[in-house]
C-alpha cells in the first residue's frame, strides 16, 4: 500500500489529467457536435460549424483571461469555477432545442473548458517533465473521446447526448479538484516557497509559437469540424461506420500518444513537430480528397495518429519557455482560438472550392508554418539553461530544475553577485625581501 506521502505527490498529477480530460472533451467531440447541432436543428453547414466555433470561441477567451492570474485566483477555485461552467452550460445546451438557449450554453460551457485546460495548462508547466505530463493529458481525452464515438450513435440522434456526455465528465472530475491547491492569498503560506515572478520570458519566441499554432490548429479543425460531412456524403459511409473510423482514428492517436511519451525529448522537438506537421499535411490532403471508405479512413486514422503527438510536443516546449505556465496557458488559448475559428473556416473554403479544394489549401498552409514552428523548438532547445551551464537537448526538464533549484551558496557564487572585499596584507621590510626571493626561486626562467 502506498504510503500517504507517495499519494500526495500522485493526486495532484491526476487531478491535472482530469482537468485537461474534460477542458479538451468539447474540441475532440467536435465533428459530432456540429453534425447534430446541423440534422437535430435544422441549421445549415456555415450555421453549424458558426456554433461550434462559439463554443470554442469562449473557451478561448476563458484561457487569454487566466495567462497570468490561475496562482492569484488558486488552482481549485479556479478549476471548480470552470466545471462547474461546464456543467450549467453544457447541461443547458442539452436539455434544450432553442437556438438562442443552446448557443448560450455552448458559450458557458467553452469558457468552462477553456478555464479547466488553463489550470492544467499552468500546472502541467510546473511538473518536472511537461511534455510527458500533456502526453498523458492527450492519452487520456483520446481514450474518452473514443469511447464516446463508438457509444453515441448506438443511443440515438441529436445535439442531446454528445453535450449531455460533457456534462457529466464535468461532474465526475469535479471530486478530483480536492488535490489541488488552493489560493494562497497575497503571500506565500508557511512552508511554501513564494512564486515565480518578473516578466514574460523568450517573449519574441513565444510570440511566433503562439502565432502559428493558431493557424496550425485553425488548419487542424478546419478538416475536423467537415471531416463528418466528408465521410458521409463524399466517401458513402453510414453514421455508424463513420463513428466507428474515429473511434479507430482516435485509438491510433493513443498510440501516438504512447510513442511519443516513451521517447520524450530523445528527438529533441523539432524533428517531430516539423516532421511531424509536414506528414500531417499529407493526411489532410488525402482526407479531404477521399472518394471511397478506404481512403478516407485511411486518411483520417493516419492523421489522428500524428496529431496528438506533435501537439504533445508543442505544448511541451510552450511549457518550457516559462515554468510559471504564462505561456503554456497562453499558447494553449492560441491554439484554441484557431480550434475556434476551424469549423467555419472548414464550412467556407469546402462551399468554394470543394472538400479536395480545401484539402490543398490546408495542406499548403500547414506546410508553411512548419518553418517557423521548427525554428523556434531548434531556438529554445539550444539555449543554455543559466548563463555557462551546459546545453541540453529539449530543454524542459533540465529549465524547469534550473528555475527551481536552488544552488549551494557556500560552494557555488552566484552570478552577478557583488565581489568580495580585498583585505590588504602588511609586511615589514625583512618580510617583503623574503617573499621576493621565495618568488625569485619559483620562477627562475624570467631572471634577467
């Protein structure tokens, strides 16, 4: 039996699971959404995916609120709030058939998900390796979002069930909130440590992350949020196979997931993420040209086996440009608002051009900002950790231990620390002429 100092280190790490579970259920759960918002209200394609891009549109904004403010608030209240948003929001959008009631629901219920990954976000950021943490956060949604894929279409239709279903998740991870902390006021309590503080680190580096994941995730949900409507009405499968090819599609990314948490930071981050999108890209592109069951399951299983890991990577390295979690959180709303802007961004371009038109069109954007999301994972990765420490490959454990350990002050100096006054030493005359002569003997070479 574990002991009840072993349980404490654990609990909070599974609360955080918890929370990014539920906070990332309504983005997973996304082509469903806008499917049934579309058959079981009557709401054409654009007005569907309008919807689901509201919904993440709050969850968004719930993450840019709460950058810089999860350790003011404190990570239970904060993570009880944003649950228990979820569950009132999603729960309405539910038990309702109103319109105007079911897309203020979804706002609700998105800033309540956007709150519960922001506490996760900032915590995961904390942990001694951030990316095998949001590797295990991902494992965790994919296995739920599955199960979900494969049970929904066996209950029935409509927008009921799939925001019934999040609800719930919300109530069940609530217990869980019990590990974390609470606010610890103005100042630090007894026995704890005070916060990180100062400015926003790797500000430029951080800036062009957050920048291209939004379009790398608006690319993303562009295809996820029609990827329904593609396998229904342009590759002939029926609901039931189509739930079936993304329970699959999701099973590979568990795998993906696995993988990618067994090898952590032997790659380093900018092979997988700029390899890793650029394979993506190909998926996207045979997906969203797919005329038959095979290819386009095919398509999308290859796809959603390389999603989660190159997301795990980049919200690994956002987790290391600040052991606080400002730019974890930061990264993470960035990445949510493209999430947000996907399904009308998807809606349009296949109304113009066609579902093989907006595969091309994503593809060739996905290709693009790999560039300047490999520069900056080669960038941070090669950083030294403090001035004239030793360089290590991927960063985020050993800048996470640099940020908090604290050196030995008797045996180490600490840089930029003000020098030692020089005592000066008096001699007599004999004293001095017998100095001169003990340095005369060591260094007989510079005699004259």
């Amino acid at each position: 039996m574990p002991s009840r100092s072993a349980r404490a280190l654990v609990a909070p790490h599974t609360a955080l699971v918890a929370l990014f579970t539920a906070g990332y259920l309504a983005p997973y759960l996304l082509p469903t959404l806008v499917g049934r918002l579309s058959a079981g209200l009557g709401l054409g394609p654009s007005q569907a995916g309008l919807v689901g891009s509201i919904l993440l549109l709050g969850s968004a904004s719930a993450g840019f609120t709460l950058a810089a403010r999860v350790d003011r608030v404190g990570p239970r209240r904060a993570a009880r709030l944003g649950l228990t948003a979820m569950a009132v929001g999603y729960g309405t959008a539910a038990a309702t058939h109103e319109l105007p009631l079911v897309v203020l629901g979804a706002v609700v219920g998105g800033f309540g998900s956007g709150t519960s990954t922001a506490v996760a976000a900032a915590g995961i950021a904390g942990r001694p390796d951030p990316h095998r943490a949001s590797a295990l956060g991902l494992l965790s949604v994919s296995a739920a979002a599955g199960a979900l894929y494969l049970t929904l279409p066996r209950l029935g239709g409509g927008h009921t069930l799939p925001f019934a279903a999040i609800a719930a998740t919300a109530v069940a991870v609530w217990p869980a909130t019990k590990a974390l902390a609470p606010a610890t006021g103005p100042g630090p309590r007894a026995g704890q440590e005070p916060p990180v503080t100062g400015p926003l680190p790797h500000r430029r580096a951080g800036a062009v992350l957050a920048g291209a994941i939004l379009l790398w995730s608006m690319a993303q949900n562009a295809l996820w949020g029609v990827s329904g409507r593609i396998g229904l009405t342009q590759a002939g499968l029926s609901e039931v196979a189509l739930g079936a090819v993304f329970a699959v599609a999701l099973g590979a990314g568990l795998a993906g997931v696995v993988v990618a948490g067994a090898l952590g930071s032997r790659l380093g981050r900018a092979v997988p993420i700029g390899a890793g999108t650029a394979l993506i890209a190909g998926c996207v592109l045979l997906s969203s040209a797919a005329a038959t069951p095979t290819t386009f399951a095919t398509g999308e299983i290859a796809w959603n086996a390389l999603y989660p890991v190159v997301l795990s990577y980049l919200l690994g390295l956002a987790a290391s440009l600040d052991p606080r979690g400002r730019w974890a959180v930061l990264v993470g709303s960035a990445s949510s608002l493209g999430v947000a802007c996907g399904p009308v961004t998807g809606s349009v371009l296949s109304e113009a051009a066609g579902y093989p038109g907006m595969g091309v069109t994503l593809c060739a954007l996905l290709l693009l900002i790999a560039v300047p999301m490999t520069a900056v994972a080669r960038h941070v990765s090669g950083r030294p950790l403090v001035p004239g420490s030793v360089r290590r490959r991927g960063g985020a454990p050993a800048a996470l231990l640099a940020a908090t350990t604290t050196p030995t002050p008797a045996l180490v100096p600490q840089l930029g620390a003000p020098e030692q006054d020089i005592a000066p030493i008096h001699l007599d005359a004999p004293a001095r002429q017998a100095a001169r002569s003990a340095y005369d003997l060591a260094r007989p070479s510079d005699r004259a």
